[in-house]
C-alpha cells in the first residue's frame, strides 16, 4: 500500500513536470514567477535570522567603545578641574604677592617676605618661627608685620630660621601711640588667653578721652620700632587705680592665628 503511495506520487511529480514543460514560455515564465514569490519570504527571513548575531554584534561594539570614551572624557574632566582649581589658587597667591609688594613699595622701611614655617605647641599663639635667618641678615629685636598691622619681633636667629615672639605674649611690649587730638601714649601688653584678638593698652594717661574705633599705632618711642605702624583699634577703656591711669582694651589688626606670611622690617 505505501509503495502505491510512492509510485502515485512520482507518478503526479512526473505528469507535473510534463505539463511544466510542454506549456508556452510565457506561461512558464508567470509559473515561476508566483512559485519564486511564494518562497522569497521564506528566503528572506532566512537570511535575516542569519543576519542577526552579526547586526547584534555591531551594536554591541559601539556601545563599549562609547561607554569607554565617556568614561575617558569623565576623567579628562576631572583632570581639567584639578587644573582650574590649581589656577585659581595660583592666581589667588599671585595677587596676595602683587598686593604685598605694591604695600612694600608703598612704606619707607626696608622689607623682606618670610613664610612661617612653625607655631609654638605650647603656646601656638604667641610665637611662630619663619624661613629666614641670619644668613638673610635677620638679628634679634627686628619688627615683624604683616600688610594690616604689627605682628610682634624676632627674639632669636638662626642660620635660616628665627622666632618671633607675637603681640599678647609678656615678652613683646611696645610702646603705642592713640590717634587722637591728645595723642595719648600707652604700652601695649599681655593678653588674656581667651581671645587672642585683643590687647590691653595701658598706662595711659588718667584724663585721656579714648573712644572705641580710634586707632592705635607704634609710638616710635624705645627704638625697636618705628612710628606709625598700625596696632589696632580701641574696643574699650576704664580707669583704674582711683583714676590715676587708663587702661583699654585693642582689636589686633594683624589676625595672628591665621599668620602664613610676614614681612621682616630693616632699619
């Protein structure tokens, strides 16, 4: 029964083809083409399925790359800040130096700039120590400032370094002039330990008439420094013992707790 089954289908295939090919050329033109139009979609599908893994590769490929690239410009971004941020600094320096300088010019003193390169542990407030020494012709007594006001005096040299003893320390009294109609003179001396911006001026003279914002410089009276540098101001005054002189209390000008430079002031 199957072998019939075979022997009529070769029989239809052979019948078929007869008939294929003994009808007209253009009949079997039109034929073949509505054949190769039934299995084109089938071909094209085919070739599309193997298409895929190489199309899902190329886009596979540029993402990476893509995602390296980004994260390369993050980097040079980065670097780029860093850049910015060492600019500005730079910048910021240059015109910390050019306003130094241009308020050297300014003075008539002979001026050197020195670095603090150290603080008291001890008492980190009232000395420092600075790079220069002897070998910069630093000597001992000479007056340390800063652009806003007095800083203190160098009490000991070495060969690239000194110490200076600041303002508020019982080792740096100086002698202050107030300016006023009177011009009251009074000696600047040590400071309490709970706010390092102030002094106390006293001394003074019992009748002195002392306001608050007055401004208080170096007298130029004992010969380490010279008239005219800026103290501080007056924030308050009393008198004491039963009026026989006054006592105040002065704004540092200088802030001492944040000293990075300082002049080195020369006769």
């Amino acid at each position: 029964m199957l072998k019939r089954k075979h022997y009529l289908a070769l029989g239809a295939v052979v019948l078929a083809a007869l008939l294929i090919f003994s009808l007209p050329q253009r009949a079997t033109s039109r034929l073949k083409l509505a054949v190769s139009s039934l299995f084109l979609p089938l071909f094209g599908l085919l070739h599309t399925a193997q298409q895929l893994p190489v199309a899902a590769a190329d886009t596979v490929m540029p993402r990476s790359a893509l995602l390296r690239e980004i994260g390369e410009l993050r980097r040079q971004n980065e670097r780029l800040n860093i850049q910015l941020q060492q600019a500005a600094a730079t910048a910021q320096e240059n015109d910390q130096l050019r306003a130094l300088l241009g308020w050297q010019r300014q003075t008539p003193w002979r001026l050197k700039l020195a670095n603090v390169v150290m603080r008291d542990p001890a008492n980190w407030w009232r000395t420092v120590q600075i790079d220069l020494g002897s070998r910069d012709g630093v000597r001992e007594n000479l007056p340390v400032l800063t652009t806003d006001g007095l800083v203190g005096r160098v009490t000991s040299v070495g060969l690239t370094r000194s110490q200076v003893v600041l303002l508020g320390d019982p080792y740096c009294r100086v002698s202050a002039l107030v300016e006023n109609p009177a011009h009251d003179v009074g000696i600047i001396t040590a400071s309490g330990p709970l706010d390092t911006s102030l002094v106390e001026l006293t001394y003074l003279s019992g009748n002195a008439v002392l306001k608050p914002g007055q401004n208080v410089v170096t007298s130029g009276e004992g010969g380490i420094y010279p008239r005219g540098i800026p103290i501080g101001q007056i924030v308050d005054s009393q008198t004491v013992e039963y009026g026989l002189y006054t006592e105040a209390r002065v704004k540092l000008s200088a802030n001492l707790g944040a000293l990075e430079q300082v002049w080195v002031l020369f006769p």
